[in-house]
C-alpha cells in the first residue's frame, strides 16, 4: 500500500510530536484556525494504534505558502505551552 502524502505544490509542512491524549485538542485549536492548516496523522505502523504505543506520535501540519508564517506562530504558541515538539 502506497503512503498517503497530502503536500504538493505552494504547500508548506511542519510536523510535530505529541501525546497520544493530546490529538483531539489539537485539532480543535486548529479548528478555530479556519482555512489555516491541514492536519495528517503520521503512521509508523499498519495503525495509528501502533503509531501512538508509546504514548506520542507525529501529526504533519500542512498550509500554503502564503500562510507559512502564521503556522510557525501557532506551533511555536503550542511548543510554549508544552503541547507539541517541533520534528521539522
């Protein structure tokens, strides 16, 4: 089975790891960022099950080019607060 990869063109990516307990919340917040960013749970394994075993995992982050540097301030928010961990 082919990798789902939601980025393409004028996109930019910023994945960031997190609890496992702290998914829902997260897209909440970025809920109440209409049109900001698209949001992809990365799986390690056959299952986000597995993926999040030990508690964390990684979610992409994806938003256009235009709007790059209102996501660096959402995530850099969340990494001050303790949510996230910035991957890359």
């Amino acid at each position: 089975m082919e990798r789902f990869d939601p980025g393409g063109p004028g996109l930019v990516e910023r994945s960031v790891m997190l609890a496992r307990a702290d998914v829902a919340f997260l897209r909440y917040v970025l809920e109440a960022h209409e049109g900001l960013v698209f949001m992809h749970v990365e799986e390690r394994g056959s299952s986000a099950r597995e993926h999040f075993a030990d508690g964390s995992g990684v979610v992409r982050l994806f938003a256009t080019e235009s709007l790059a540097g209102e996501l660096d301030a959402l995530v850099a928010d969340l990494e001050a607060e303790g949510l996230v961990t910035l991957v890359r």
